[in-house]
C-alpha cells in the first residue's frame, strides 16, 4: 500500500512539473474593450492552442492609458515570462519598458503600432502607410477626384493611426490635385469625442464632401455626426476598421467604405513569432500584413464576412 501510495505521489509531482514546464508568453494589447482588440485576443488564445503555449492576455481599458500599458509590461517583466508580444500605445512612452524587456533576456514581438526602437524581436503589422494610402484612393474615387475632406483622426503619438494619417495625406496631395484637405481634428481614441471633433468639422466646413477617419473610435464618432445632421451618404466617409456598427452603416449608406485589418491573423502571427524563437528559430525583423477595402457590396464574400465577424467567443 506504501508503495501504491509513493507511487501515485510521484505521479502527481511528475505531472505536476509537466505543467509547470508550458511557455508562457504574454500579449499586451493597447486596450481591452473594442472589437478588434478582442479579435486579436482571439487570434493569440488560438496560437496558445496551437503550440501548446499559455497566452497571459491583459492590457488598459483604453488606448491612451499608456501608464498603466508600462505598469502591466514591467509586471511581465519582473516574471520573468517566456516572451511578450507588445502593441505599443504610444510610440515613445514605451521605448524604455520595452528596453527592461532586452535587458532581461525577454524576446519581445511589437505588434499593430510602432515605436521609436530597434529593442526588440520582430515587428509584425498591417502596412498601416499604405492602409491610409488605400483610403485616400477609395474617397478620391468616391468624389471624382474632386471636393473638399476632413480627417477624423486617432490621438496624438499611436504610431499606427499616425502612419494611416500620413498615407492618406500623401496619396491625396500627390495623387489628386483636385481634392482638398481643409479639416483635421484628433477623436482621441473615444467615440464622443470624435463625435463632436466631426460635429466641429463640419460646422466649420459645411460644404464639406468627404471625411477619412483613422480608428474604429473615430470611424464610429464621425458616423454618429452624420446621422445626427442626416448627411449620411451625403458626406462620404471612409473609415478604418470595423464593428458590428460600422457594418450596419456601411449597410445603411452612413459608410461608403472601410478599410480593414485582420486583427485575428495579428495576434496568432504575434504568438508565432515567439514560439519561433523559443524553438530556436529566427522571426523576421518586419512582417508587413495588407488591409482591404471593403464596400456594401463585398459584405456577402466568405472572406469578407470572416473578417468583419471573427469568431472571438471561441
């Protein structure tokens, strides 16, 4: 019986360490509340599943908490996890967490949104440039190569948003000469807000024709001013990811087209990467993914559809 009992003490201890022994690797995201955040969740628990690493997921309620963004990857940090896969809410704020991260050996992936250093593994995101230079093509058509826009933009520092921005503005000044730039007003990552900066917009510029904004937050803000005067469709707006409710306008004729990522594939290539390097291998430094311009009549595509309603409760 002793030897039964010894036997199954040893059992349990040795299993015990089998579990002890999983990679841990930690996705810090720039927040945890819209869609696209919990898409790349989706896509990072999934990339867990897949290589037999568990995925530590926590990040600030918003993206412009970049405090609490340091706090959380210092915390990762002094844990001494197996890797972190960081999208960054401020391009310079981060630089230094991101160096305690080098220091201590931590291979570390930046996803979604740049920053100003070279202190990491790889660097994996939706070729943010060329998405804002999509958008500036898909509103010039819309308006014949001519009119006066706005832009809707994201917040000051979000490397992302930032390079949308400035894509967007090259391709319509080199591209289009017939189009004007007239208004541009930061939504500061929160739908209100980007509300009343589109409401300013447009008191300013009543003539205006078209509006680009560069987040979801701003997408959703310049939607609801359109409705709320009922320019929709009047006021062409293109937007940059997606929501339920943003597909409802594009639906409705509030959105004449979106610019979109795919956040599941972000976050599962994030977690790759890692596992990678864990296994010895050597990511690449840049991973550029291509985003898509969606209109009303894409949204019965399977690919389409698989984009704009990932599966992010499974």
């Amino acid at each position: 019986m002793r030897t039964a009992t010894a036997l199954l003490a040893a059992c349990l201890a040795i299993a015990g360490c089998q579990r002890n022994t999983k990679k841990v690797i930690a996705v810090v995201p720039k927040a945890t509340s819209h869609l696209f955040w919990l898409s790349v969740q989706a896509g990072a628990m999934a990339a867990g599943e897949e290589y037999g690493v568990q995925i530590e997921w926590n990040g600030a309620a918003a993206e412009t908490e970049y405090p609490r963004q340091i706090q959380i990857l210092d915390s990762f940090i002094s844990r001494r996890v197996d890797g972190i896969a960081l999208a960054p809410t401020e391009r310079k704020a981060l630089v230094g967490a991101v160096d305690r991260a080098a220091q201590a050996g931590i291979p570390l992936t930046v996803f979604d949104s740049g920053l100003d250093s070279e202190n990491y593994m790889s660097f994996l995101a939706t070729n943010n440039y060329e998405g804002g230079q999509m958008a500036g093509r898909a509103l010039a058509r819309l308006l014949n190569g001519n009119g006066k826009v706005g832009m809707v933009m994201h917040a000051p520092g979000s490397g992302s948003t930032m390079d949308r921005e400035r894509g967007f503005e090259d391709v319509v000044k080199s591209e289009f000469p017939g189009i004007r730039i007239v208004a541009s007003q930061f939504g500061q990552s929160d739908r209100s807000k980007a509300m009343a900066a589109t409401e300013n917009i447009l008191t300013a510029h009543p003539d205006l024709d078209g509006i680009f904004a560069s987040s979801e937050p701003s997408s959703v803000g310049a939607s609801l001013a359109l409705k709320s005067r009922n320019l929709g469709g009047k006021v062409q707006l293109v937007a940059f990811d997606s929501s339920e409710g943003m597909v409802d306008d594009l639906k409705g004729g509030v959105i004449a087209a979106m610019v979109v990522q795919d956040p599941f594939r972000m976050g599962h290539d994030a977690v790759k990467t890692l596992v990678d390097r864990l296994n010895g291998q050597t990511p690449p430094k840049r991973i550029d993914l291509s985003a898509r311009v969606i209109t009303k009549a894409d949204l019965e595509k399977v690919e389409v559809q698989r984009l704009l309603s990932p599966n992010v409760k499974k």
